[in-house]
C-alpha cells in the first residue's frame, strides 16, 4: 500500500505519541481573521480528557470558530495545537476519525430517515454492522418508533437528540458540541445535560458551547471568550474567586410594588464611582465592585435610607462574566 | 492538505469502497425521494426526442419558393407547373427582376429561389445541358439539403412529360446551386444521435453540478468535512448513481429513437454502451467540477449553462463540424459532445468499430480525467 511504502509515521502502529495521555485539546496562540476581521485572538487553552468543558461567550464572540479549527474544519492563521494528540494543522483526517462534531446548525441529511442517517454516519466510520449500531443507537436516543421519519420533519429537540446519537455512534474520544441546546426547552434540555454527563462518566471528553449561563454551572471547567479573546478559564467556583469581584444584594424592606423604586435606585447606584455593576434579580439588585473598600464606601450613604436591607453576597457568574465583558471593551477602546 | 496527500495516504487504505458505498446508498435514497428531479430524469429525454425528433422533420415540405424567369417559354412553364404540384415545394410568386427576387430571399419570403437563364429552353432542345440557378437559404441546412435533391427531381419530371428529355433522362439540364448562409446540410437520421449527446449532456452537467453547492447551502457540508472521508471517496459516491441515472436515460432515447424513427444500429452494442459510459462519466465529471468551483446553486447552474451552449454549437450537433474555422474546432475538441457525436454516428449509422473510434475514445477519457482531476484538487477540504 502507498501509504506503508513512503514510511510515514504511523501513529496507530505502536510508536509512543501520547506524552500528555490525560490531555484531550491543547491549543496556544490560535487567531484566525476573516478578511480584517480578527475573530479569534491569541487563544490559549487546554482541556483535560473526561472533563465537560463549558464554552461560553456571547454570539459572534468565536466559539464556532474555535471548534471549527479544533477539528481542522478551519486553518488557523497563527498558532498550534493538538487535539487527542494529533497535530491541528497537519493531522485533520486522524481527528475526524475520533472527534464527534455537532455542528450549531442541524447537519444531518433532512431527507434521509433518522435510521438512515445513523446508517450512512456509521458506514463512514466503518463502524462494524451499520444497521444493527444504528438500531442501537435509535434505541438509546429514546427514538424508538421514528426510525423512519425523515430527520427532516423532527421537532428542535428530537433534531438535537439525533445529531447527538449520530456524533456519538462512531464511539468518539471527544465530543465537540456547537450550542447543542439553543432553541431547546428546558425538559429536553435537562434530558440532554444528564446525557452528558453519562457520556463523561463513560470516559468521553465534552467540549460544549453555550451562551446559558446557568448551563455554565453543570460544566467541569469552563472558558468565557469575548470578542475572540479568552477571558478567564478553569472551574466555575475558580473563575468567580478569580474575578475579584465584590458583590452586595439589597433588596426592599415591606410590602407592595418596589419595581418602580428598585429602578430608580438602581440607576442611581450606577452612576457612583466604586460601584461598577447593577443587576436586577427579581426583587432584588445585585451590586458588584472591584474593590470592596470602593464598593463599601460607595454604599456608606445608602445603608442610612429606612427600607432598604443589605447583604453581603458573593457573585454569580453572570456577573462575573458582564464584568469582564466590559472590561475587555475597555481595554480595546 | 494537498491532493498528493491524501491520495499517498488514505486512497487505498482500508475502507475506501466501504465509504464510496455509503455515500452512494445515500445519493441513490436523496435521488428517490426527489420526485421532481426523479420525474425530469425520466421526461426530459422522452419530451426532448419526441418534440424535437417530430419537430425537426427532415423531409421537406411547403419550402417556399420563387421563381425568376428571364426567359417565357414552354419549359418555363412546365417547371413553374412541377413546382406547383410538388408538396416539396410551395410556390409563392414569379419574380420580376433579379432585386426582388434578392429581396425575396433575403427577407425570408422564400427559402428557394429558381433561376431560369435566358435561352433555357433552346439550350434544352440542342442537348447543351444548359444550367438551371438554384438558390437556397440554408440557414436551415437539413431542410435545405433535401429539398435540392427533390428540386431536381421535380424539374426533370416535369420536362420529360413535356418532352424536352428523352425517356432516357440523360442529364438534359444541370442545377447550379448556390447555398445561402451556411453551406453544409446533415441527413435526417442524424437528429436522434444528436439528441442523445445532447440530452445526456445537459442532464448530466446539472445533476453533478448541483450535488456539491446543495450540501454546502444546506449546512450538511460541515458535517460530511469532519467526518473521515476524503475528496476522492466524495466524489466517486456523488457520480457513480448518476451513471446509472444516464444509462437509463440512455437506453430511453435509443429506444424511443428504434422506435419512433426506426435509427438503425450498424455498429456494435456493446461498444456503444461502452462509449456512452465514458461519456456520462466525463459530463459527469465536469458538472461535479463545476460543482466544486461554484460558491451556490444558481452560480453552478449557470457554469453548466455555459458550458452547454458550446457543446450545442460546436460540437457538430447543430452545425457541420468541417465548416468551422480552425480555432473553433480546436475548441470543439475540449468537448465531451464532439467525440461522442462524432463516435456515435459512427457506431449507429456507419458501422464503425473500436478502432476507427480509438482517437474519440482517448480524448474522451483524458477530459473526464483532466475534469476529475481538478473536481479533487479543487474541492474544499476546509470551510476556510
Ligand atoms: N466564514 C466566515 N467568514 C467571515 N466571517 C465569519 C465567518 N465565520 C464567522 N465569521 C464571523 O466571525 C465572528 C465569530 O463567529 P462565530 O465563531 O460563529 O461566533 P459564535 O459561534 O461565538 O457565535 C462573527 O462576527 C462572524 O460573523
Ligand atoms: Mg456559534
């Protein structure tokens, strides 16, 4: 055969490749501009195998790019990587035979059968007996009995499920999953996020994006990029310690309708130096600062007022993350 | 990654014929469930030859026709009188003056104007085989073609009756004939050859050249990429259904064409299906290549387009092949509806055999390569 013939390295053969066993995806330096327009910055990261890594920014921020280019689907315009140990760069066909994509948008073929389409994923990745894995793989989706609808005519939710049974048939090592939950409610979503969790717990690596915060929380670790760069990365509890963020909730003292004084008050906060994030939840304002003494300071004359009550809180995520947000605009403007 | 890469890598590696099958499997299902293209797959070819094999009559009928007569005598009017009684021919009027009769012709009031020479008749009587002037507007040649030869037929009766021939027919006049516009004519049996490189053409350009923009427009692009198959593997899942596609269309015009036209097969069977497989392969080839050049459906349609209207112009189909300028039958050598035409005439009508037809042959499968070969190097391996 050609290819034992020009003596190319032969990673399946038994030459050691796997230093770093227990890393799925190390990428450092990674860019990738679309004419100008420099979508993804300086992107360093590195996802430990088993893990569920959570992918988050706001939309347009580069996460499709990002996976694109995990998976060689696009060529990085500077920096390196690896992905389960092969070259991002160099070595696209061997990723595609153990990387699971799912792409942001439905993929699969509309007008073949849920069972058809299982079939022609499983013939690709010779899979041995297509039909009986694609049967399997109906079975475990909870897809029994649609077998031959078109994928086509399925709801958003059956279509997510499908695209998940089809990215993991070929039994994958990872799993990159492009806002898999988007449209989705959140029964079906639930269903999904334990499935994940299942699919770790078997041993596979999940790389997931999503721009639901509370979805963050269900994820090992997780990234936050923006405007193509990463802002912070690790586990939830570690990115919120991190941020430095000081955070006080108030609330309104007695009965009746606070919303239109909780809003005045609200804005009134923000425009004090030393408060540097107002957040309504519910009933409640969440007050952030970068620094406790400012924050302190800027909430000295407010804690006088009667029917205000003050706790000390610590931040969540989301508030994390609007903060390095508008940092980040901050430092580019 | 390059195309030396993957064909050094992975074109024989295990799995090869496994993907190629898969990917035919679901071509072949999307082809079924498309009723619409799988309808026009199947009347295409049939509305094509009925409507053009009816429409395209070759046998002429009702030419119009003047006449110009600088002479008034006996044979004048015999002729004028044939030309009246003939089906072949419609006489409109008898010209005045070598203006009109000009003007006639030019305008299209007529498409044959007959000259008749002053001392026509005397000549006749005195055995000069005197020369009748034949115009013909061969903007459209077949009709043209054959209407001469019953032109001539028609005037020799009609001056034997009047006894200006003896019952011999020894060739008392001669016909000077002067072809206007396009000065070749083809014969009838001719149309439905044609029609088949025609056809197989056309359906097969546009099958292939919307396989490759219809996954990229539907998104399923993205996932086929990051899948384990390669360019090559793409490319043969995506042609091989529609070579069974284009030999059913195949069969459907010949058939039609034995039937309604009774086209006679001179030559050998087999060798036709075998050139007709190379050539589907090769129309196939260049629609996928388009395929992967265009950036959507419309621009690929359009590709198509305008590589079928020279297929249709140069090819020899709608004009004789000898009658065009060098550079033009240079062109008409790249493609694919040239060789097969020129081969399935041969086949068909003549008789001819494998090597007569070797040059036609090797051409046809250096496009279909030379159009494969760019489809793989060209063929977007990532959505850079
Ligand atoms: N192929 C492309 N050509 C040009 N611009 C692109 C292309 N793909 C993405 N972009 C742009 O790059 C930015 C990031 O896109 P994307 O990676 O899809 O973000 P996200 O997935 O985080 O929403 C967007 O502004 C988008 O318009
Ligand atoms: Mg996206």
């Amino acid at each position: 055969m050609a290819s034992a013939a020009d003596g190319a390295p032969q990673p399946e053969a038994g030459i050691a490749r796997e230093p770093e066993a227990d890393i799925a995806i190390e990428v450092e330096g990674l860019r990738k501009q679309f004419g100008t327009h420099v979508v993804v910055d300086d992107l360093t990261m590195r996802v430990r195998r088993r893990q569920i890594y959570g992918f988050l920014g706001p939309n347009g921020s580069g996460k499709t790019t990002t996976i694109r280019m995990l998976c060689g689907l696009l060529t990085p315009d500077a920096g390196r990587g690896t992905c389960l140990g092969y070259d991002i760069r160099t070595e696209a066909r061997r990723i595609r035979a153990k990387v699971g994509y799912m792409t942001q948008k439905f993929s699969l073929y509309a007008d073949l059968s849920v069972r058809e389409n299982l079939e022609f994923v499983a013939r690709l990745y010779g899979v041995p007996r297509p039909e009986a894995a694609a049967a399997a793989a109906i079975a475990r989706l909870g897809l029994e009995g649609r077998g031959k609808q078109l994928a086509g005519e399925l709801s958003g939710g059956w279509k997510q499920r499908l695209a998940l049974g089809a990215c993991i048939l070929p039994q994958p090592e990872l799993l990159l999953l492009d806002e898999p939950t988007a449209g989705v409610d959140p029964q079906a979503r639930r269903e999904f996020w334990s499935e994940i969790h299942t699919l770790a717990a078997e041993g596979l690596t999940v790389l997931v994006s999503t721009h639901y915060m509370d979805e963050a929380e269900r994820c090992h670790e997780i990234a936050y990029i923006a405007y193509g760069h990463l802002l912070a990365q690790g586990p939830v509890a570690d990115v919120i310690a991190a941020s430095g963020l000081t955070t006080v909730t108030v609330e309104a003292m007695g009965a009746g309708d606070s919303g239109p004084a909780m809003a005045a008050l609200a804005r009134e906060l923000e425009a004090r130096p030393g408060i540097d994030m107002v957040a309504p939840f519910g009933t409640r304002l969440h007050i952030s600062g970068r620094g406790p003494q400012a924050l302190d300071a800027a909430l000295a004359p407010f804690r006088a007022r009667p029917g205000l009550v003050f706790r000390a809180d610590a931040p969540t995520l989301e508030d994390v993350f609007i903060d390095l947000m508008s940092r980040s605009k901050d430092n580019m403007t | 990654m390059s195309a030396g890469g993957f064909l050094s890598g992975g074109l024989f590696s295990g799995g090869f014929l496994r993907r190629v099958g898969a990917m035919v499997t679901k071509e072949f299902i999307q082809l079924q469930r498309d009723r619409v293209t799988f309808a026009t797959m199947i009347m295409i070819p049939l509305l094509q030859l009925v409507l053009f094999g009816y429409a395209i009559n070759t046998t002429p009928r009702n030419l119009p026709t003047a006449v110009l007569a600088h002479e008034n005598t006996d044979a004048t009017r015999a002729i004028v009188a044939a030309l009246r009684n003939t089906d072949f021919f419609q006489f409109t009027r008898l010209a005045t003056s070598e203006q009109e009769a000009e003007h006639l012709i030019r305008a299209g009031d007529v498409l044959f104007l007959v000259e008749i020479p002053a001392g026509f008749e005397r000549a006749l009587r005195r055995g000069e085989a005197p020369a009748l002037l034949v115009a013909a507007d061969a903007t459209d040649p077949v009709a043209s073609a054959n209407a001469l030869g019953a032109l001539e037929g028609t005037v020799r009766t009609a001056l034997r009756r009047e006894r200006f021939v003896d019952a011999a027919g020894t060739a008392p006049f001669s016909i000077t004939q002067h072809r206007r516009y396009n000065p070749a004519g083809t014969s009838q049996l001719n149309i439905v050859p044609g029609l088949l490189g025609t056809i197989l053409t056309m359906t097969m350009l546009i099958f292939t050249a919307l396989s490759v923009t219809r996954e990229v427009e539907r998104g399923t692009m993205e996932s086929l990429l990051s899948m384990p198959i390669n360019p090559v593997e793409i490319m043969l899942g995506k042609i091989l259904p529609y070579v069974l596609v284009g030999i059913m269309q195949g069969v459907l015009i010949l058939g039609a064409g034995m039937v309604l036209f009774a086209v006679p097969v001179e030559g050998s069977l087999t060798l036709l299906t075998i050139v007709t497989l190379l050539f589907i392969t090769a129309n196939l080839s260049v629609g996928y290549t388009f395929s992967t050049l265009a950036q959507n459906q419309l621009q690929a349609v359009q590709m198509s387009f305008m590589f079928f209207l020279p297929n249709i112009l140069l090819s020899g189909f709608m004009f004789p092949f000898a009658g065009m300028p060098v550079w033009a039958q240079w062109i008409s050598q790249c493609l694919p509806l040239t060789h097969y035409l020129r081969m399935v005439r041969g086949i068909l009508l003549k008789g001819a055999g494998f090597t007569d037809l070797a040059p036609d042959i090797a051409a046809l499968a250096a496009l279909m390569l030379i159009a494969m070969a760019i489809a793989v190097a060209r063929f977007r391996q990532t959505l850079d």
